[in-house]
C-alpha cells in the first residue's frame, strides 16, 4: 500500500511538472502570436503537445498565415474542432479572407456551418447573393446604410451598386451624413459625403473645420450659402455642433438664419436642440421638441423627449412621446413601464395595469417597478435544488468546459469567458446550474452569476447574486453604518467580484477603485503603508471602496441612488443631475441620468441591492420606496409614504 502511493504521488507530482510546462508553453505561444512571431509560435506548438489548450496554440498559429493557408490545411483544423468555438472563430476568419479574395466557391461550402457571425461577414455572404442573381441582397442591404455606425469594407460594393441603381439618392447620403455627424464620426461622414455628386459634398477638411469652429463657419457664411444643399447642410451641422455645448447659443444663431432653410430643416434642428436641452434637464427641452412637430426622431431623441418629459412631470406628453416610439422600442420594460406610469397618472387605471403586468417579475429595475405599482413585495422565486455531484462532475468533463477552466487558470479571461459562454449553448436550467456551481466552486464568480442568469424556469438567486469575500465586506458595512445589500449591489455591478478586475480607464478590483481615489481614500482614513499595488488585495480593496461610498453617502443626503451615481461619475455630476427647484422622484432621477453608462450602472446597482437584502434579510422589499425622492439642494424631499 505504501509502495502504491508513493508511485501514486511521484505520477501526481509528473504530472503537475508536466502541467506547469505546459502551462508555461501556452502563455509563451499568446505572447508570440501578440507579437507576430511565427518561428517562436511554431516552438511552443511543440512543447503544447498534449496539452488542455493545445488546440489554442494550433489556432494562434494558423491565423498568423491565414492569407495563404490552403483550404486543406484550414478544413483539417475545422474538421479536428468540429463544433468547438475555435472552429466557429477560425471559421469566420476564414470567411472573411475569402470573400476579400473573391474566392466564393469556398465561402459558400463553409458559410452555412457559421454560428457567429458578424456584419463583414454578412455584407460577404450578401455580395456573393447578389452575384448569383439574388436581388433580394441589395434590399436587405439598404437599412445598413441608415445606421450611424461605420461599415466594414465588404459592406461598400453593395453600398455602391444600391447608388449607380438609384435605390440610394441624394436625399438618402445627407441624411446617413446627419446621423453620422449627430454622432461625431467624421471619418465615416466624409467616406459617405463620397458617393455624392461631384462639387456637392463636403471635404473631409471641411467637417473638420467645422466641428472645431462652428461659430466661425456661421460667421462666414456668404450671402448665398443657402442656395445649394451643401451650404445649408454645412450650416446645419454648425448649428448641431453648437447644440452639443450650449443650445442657447444655437437656438440664437438658428433664428438668425432659419428664414433661409425649409420648414422640414427648422423641425431637424429644433428636434436636435430638444435633444441637446433634455441631455442638460432644461426646461426649454419640451418647448424645442414641440417645436419640431412630427418630424421624425432618432431612437435617441425620441427617448429624451420622454425623459425630458418626465423631469417636468409632463405625463400627457410622457404618454404622447412613447406613443411616437417605433413599436419595437416602445415594447421594451422601461418604456413600457413610464407609458403605464403615464396611463395611471392621466386616470387610466385599467390601461396602467395591463401595462405594468406585462413586465411585472422580470428580475430587471423596470420589473421590479412593474410589481410595485401592481402591490407586490418583491420576493425571491422558489429555490431550485442544489445540483448533485455527478451533475457538476458531468459539467466538468466536458472539452468545452476544461478548455475554460484551463483559460482561467492562466488569467487568459477574455479567452475564458468566450469558450465557457460558447459552452452553455443549448444547455437546460439544471445543467447551467451545474455549470454555475463549477464555476463557484472554482471561484470564477463573475461566469457563476453570469450562467444561474440564464435559467428560465429553475432558479438559484442566491448563486445569480453571491456574496463572496463576505468575511471582508460584512465587518466593514456594519462598522460604517452602511447597507450590506447595498454594497453587495454595487460591488455586483463593479467587477462581479473578479478581484483582480481592471477596467479599461485603470479602475481597479473588487470595488474598481481609480488609483488617484484610492489613495486619496487611504490618506484620509490614515490606512498607514499604502501604495497603489495594494488594490487588488481583497480586504484592502473593500476597505477603500467602502469608505469612499461612506463618504459620498455622508455628502449626498445619505440617499443611495446619488450615492450610486457618484460612485460611478462622480460626487459633483451626481449633485448636478439633481432637480434646481423641486423633489424629484428617485426612480425618474436614475431615469434621466445623461450618461448611458452611469444611468444603466444605477438602475443595476438598485435592482441588484433588492435582491441581495431580500436573500440577507429574508423579507419582501420595494425598489420604489428604497429610490424615494432626490430633494433639491437645499430643499427637502417628501417622505417616502407620499410616494404615488
């Protein structure tokens, strides 16, 4: 017996040996694949041999030739990876490398078996439809050109054939040019001012010139400007670009020049200083967008007529601008949800009901306001049963799930997270709660919480919201008098609890502290010895974080919901966002937020902190009373029980 595990340790410490070779290999082959260093890579195949990610060295290394690997050589790694990620990845690469060759034979023997596929290569596989004779191609092609995004490259064919076919005409170009302003991409507004006439368009100098000095194009502007449509577009978009600082401004040097343009260029630009007064919360928004008329608004516009509506407290016009919505948008839960608010405060009460039903126990802010509205304590779905061993055994066997582990294992996490997501396809709720328990178990928190989300009728809220580190958190909120739920929310929503989480403007850890903040945070609770490397220490992290929330809590009227906007933007935004003269409702406040991040950050932070007080506490909460009213600087706010 002692010989047998004596040899049962010599393999296990074999192995290990051979693991962390292996794992040493692997590292090395991303870091060459980085650099481009095809001799290196080769090398590291080698010594990858046998390993869990081998197949990831493989994949690295093809890609690097991609441009003139034979399509035996492509079939065969496709062929040894049927089904795996990396084959649905190497796949769409492939694609794209042979539409851009014109090699269309291959491409439609491998396009049918892609999984994910993204716009360069849709516009390939539309380009190789139409040249086949499908002119249905060119009509799907169209809504592209009507986006504000860029377009990849293989989108520009089409794009051109849909112009020298007259199904794009001039009025179509400035209105992709508008968008494309409204949105400041300058690049891809001159690639488009391209396919007008010639002497109609604007040089990309020329928008240049523009966005950087409006004031000075406007001054400029000769006595004729407004005889061709470019020299009113031009003025237009002088106008537009003044909007985004100071409507205002812009509204006086419209007016100045208005008797120049037609009626449906007023309505564009009121239209544009609504939007710009509304992102603002001034209260001429409302008065610009009337001006506008029916002229049709962008997505974007059209949600801050609503918003702007809802700062003044407007429901008729609340009500009139959902109603304006296209109806895909209008069906979305927060546009639902302020249409039924509208109904009920207008006297509909029937109408208000059937509305807040449709999204009440969505496990989302608007659902948890549905479900208020409607009388109902948010409380937590029955608990599904725990998954047995040989379930999450089950789980772990898997290639797909190894490979993931593995990624994770090395801190490869974007490669991790894709492999692991790719896994869950297909899969039923208990086996994404198996998945999440392996997940747990092997502390990648973030993918646990991200796989117990996706059951639809077995649920495990206390995996969909885990509470790790609490040995840390749980001490500190108590000691500061703050809401555990509520940090647990936050911190949710930070890192989902990736310690050594890095965001992409620095932010670091548990609670993603900028570097500056946390020492900052350090020096005032004289936290002796910090310096900056300390952050991604769990307990060092959670004792900056939650003393800085502390201390925006302490100067935000001790409300969460400014807390939670200026933990995330900033203690003076958050005070800014606030109403000048009147008690504004919390849950309009997180509304109204102009910052698409920080307004989504909010309405997470509060949904998720309902959840996390419900599974500490064990009783039924309300999102409404918990956002209450923000109050006027200065001013107070009502109480919670006149909540409507």
């Amino acid at each position: 017996m002692r010989r047998a595990l004596c040899a049962l340790l010599l393999a296990g410490a074999a192995a290990a040996g051979h693991g962390a070779g292996g794992d040493e290999a692997i590292l090395a082959a991303r870091d060459a694949a980085q650099r481009g260093d095809r001799v290196r890579l080769a090398r590291q195949l080698e010594a990858a041999r046998g390993h869990e990610l081998e197949a990831y060295v493989e994949y690295w290394a093809l890609r690097l030739r991609l441009d003139e690997a034979d399509a035996g050589e492509v079939g065969g790694f496709l062929d040894r990876q049927r089904g795996s990620y990396l084959a649905d990845r190497l796949r769409g690469e492939w694609l794209k490398a042979l539409g851009k060759r014109g090699e269309w034979a291959l491409f439609e023997t491998e396009y049918p078996a892609l999984v994910q596929a993204d716009q360069e290569i849709a516009c390939y596989a539309l380009q190789d439809r139409l040249r086949r004779g499908d002119a249905a191609a060119l009509e799907e092609a169209r809504p592209l050109w009507f986006g504000a995004s860029e377009l990849p490259e293989s989108c520009q064919p089409l794009m051109a054939r849909l112009v020298a076919e007259r199904r794009l005409d001039s009025e179509d170009i400035w209105q992709r040019l508008r968008r494309l302003l409204e949105a400041r991409k300058l690049a891809a507004a001159a690639a488009a001012a391209a396919w007008l006439p010639p002497g109609q368009a604007p040089s990309a100098k020329q928008l240049a010139a523009i966005a950087d000095k409006p004031m000075r194009h406007l001054a400029m502007l000769p006595a004729d400007f407004a005889a061709s449509r470019l020299g009113r577009e031009m003025a237009l978009f002088a106008v537009q670009r003044i909007a985004r600082n100071d409507p205002p401004q812009a509204a006086r040097q419209w007016q100045a020049i208005r008797g120049s343009f037609p009626a449906a260029d007023d309505a564009y630009i009121q239209a544009q200083l609504g939007w710009q007064a509304a992102l603002r919360h001034m209260p001429e928004a409302l008065g610009w967008y009337a001006a506008a008329g029916d002229f049709p608004l962008t997505d974007e516009e059209a949600a801050w007529k609503v918003r702007a509506a809802l700062r003044a407290q407007d429901w008729a016009v609340v009500k009139e601008g959902i109603g304006q919505m296209p109806q895909e948008m209008q069906a979305k839960p927060d546009w639902t949800y302020w249409l039924g608010r509208a109904e009920a405060a207008l006297g509909r009460k029937e109408q208000a009901r059937a509305l807040f039903q449709r999204i009440a126990g969505q496990p989302n802010f608007y659902g948890n306001l549905a479900d208020d509205e409607l009388g109902r304590p948010i409380v937590l779905p029955p608990q599904a049963g725990k998954p047995g061993g040989e379930e999450v055994a089950a789980i772990a066997g898997r290639p797909d799930i190894r490979r993931a582990l593995a990624l994770f294992r090395l801190d490869l996490r974007t490669e991790g997270v894709r492999e692991w997501n790719w896994a869950l396809r297909g899969m039923d709720d208990a086996r994404l709660l198996a998945a999440a328990e392996l997940a747990r178990r092997n502390e990648i928190f973030d993918r646990a919480i991200n796989t117990a989300d996706r059951t639809l009728a077995l649920h495990d809220y206390s995996m969909r919201y885990l509470a790790p580190y609490r040995e840390h958190v749980e001490p500190k909120a108590r000691a500061l008098q703050l809401d555990e739920g509520w940090v647990y929310g936050l911190m949710r929503q930070e890192s989902r609890f990736v310690s050594n989480a890095r965001s992409v403007v620095g932010a670091r850890g548990l609670m993603q502290l900028m570097p500056k903040t946390a020492s900052w945070v350090a020096r005032k609770i004289g936290l002796k010895d910090y310096h900056p490397g300390q952050t991604g220490d769990a307990d060092i992290n959670v004792t900056l974080g939650t003393s800085y929330l502390k201390m925006v809590l302490d100067e935000l009227d001790s409300h969460p919901v400014l807390a939670s906007a200026a933990y995330n933007a900033g203690p003076g935004r958050a005070r800014k966002w606030r109403d000048g003269a009147r008690p504004l409702e919390g849950a309009i406040y997180a509304e109204t937020i102009p910052f698409n991040e920080t307004r989504d950050y909010v309405k997470k932070v509060m949904s998720n902190t309902v959840y996390y007080s419900a599974l500490f506490d064990g009783r039924p909460q309300s999102l409404k009373r918990r956002l209450g009213f923000i109050r006027p600087k200065g001013g107070d706010a009502p109480r919670i029980e006149d909540l409507p």
